[in-house]
C-alpha cells in the first residue's frame, strides 16, 4: 500500500514534454494520479483488500539504472528483467531467503535465477558504494517528503512500510 500510495516513477525523454535527457525522478499517487477521483486511501484499501481476498504476493521491480546515476550507470538489462518476472510468475522467489534493504526497508530476494546477485543488491553495482548511500539517501528522503500527505489516512503499518532513512 505504501509503494502503491507513493506512486514513484521517473520521467524519461521521449515520454514527457520538454524533457532534458536526463531522467528525473517524480510520483504519481497509486501510478495515476490524473485519474484518480476518490481519496487515495480508498484505492489502497481496495488494493490490500484484493491482494488478502485472493492471496496475491505483490513484488516491486527495479527496471531503472543500475551501477551509476545517469551517465554512469546502465538500465537494467531487459533479460534480467525476464528473468525477474518469470521468477515472479513461476513463484520460485517466494522460496528465495531474502535481506532487508536498510535504506528503503524492502525485503530483496538474494538470488533469482539468470541473474548474477550484485544486480539485487544495487549498492554493490556501484564503483563507490558511498555515492550510492549518498544518492539512496535522497531518494529516500523525497519518499519520505511525498509520503507525508498520506500518513494521516493510512494505518501505522502502512506508514512504517517506507525507507527507514530520514
């Protein structure tokens, strides 16, 4: 519900109207925020309420950069995306043992078939893992920052699901 209140994409060049080439960061509140007319927490509650009716394990997949910001780093390679999803879909990830991202406080399966485990664990895809804290850092405050309208409508579970960094 977090994630889904959040919204968190990036605009790209070629998708959005007088955009440099440089990607940046943005959120659209449940992914659609311009067609949104009820509260978002309504749609939230609709979300977790379909995932416990039918028992769905939801996943957040990275597609963005990888081993670097902009410039540096590379998009994720359309195949280990592949494999993510097939992972997904074939449930073999839920019996994957899986570490607590202490940045962003997701738990990120240790390994996925047809995939070499630095790519989940973006930190060591970068040449100086301090630059990455930096970055991760940031990221997670805008998180934080954009989360703030909606934690007064949500539970205290859905407010705690966040990144942990402030």
């Amino acid at each position: 519900m977090y994630h889904f209140l959040t919204g968190y994409t990036a605009k790209v060049a070629g998708t959005e109207k007088e955009m440099g080439r440089k990607p940046e960061s943005t959120f659209s509140t449940c992914f659609g925020a311009p067609f949104m007319v009820l509260p978002p927490a309504v749609y939230a509650r609709l979300l977790r309420d379909k995932i416990k009716k039918h028992k769905v394990n939801c996943w957040l997949l990275n597609t963005g950069l990888s081993g670097g910001p902009f410039e540096v780093g590379e998009r994720i390679k359309i195949a280990h995306t592949r494999a993510m999803i097939r992972a997904i879909l074939n449930s073999s990830l839920s019996n994957v043992p899986t570490r607590l991202d202490p940045i962003f406080n997701l738990h990120v399966p240790v390994s996925c078939e047809g995939i070499a485990h630095e790519i989940l664990d973006p930190r060591s895809t970068w040449r100086n893992p301090n630059d990455y804290d930096k970055v991760a850092l940031d990221l997670a405050s805008k998180f934080n920052k954009n989360f703030e309208k909606f934690a007064p409508d949500v539970s205290r579970e859905v407010r705690e699901a966040g990144p942990r960094a402030r």
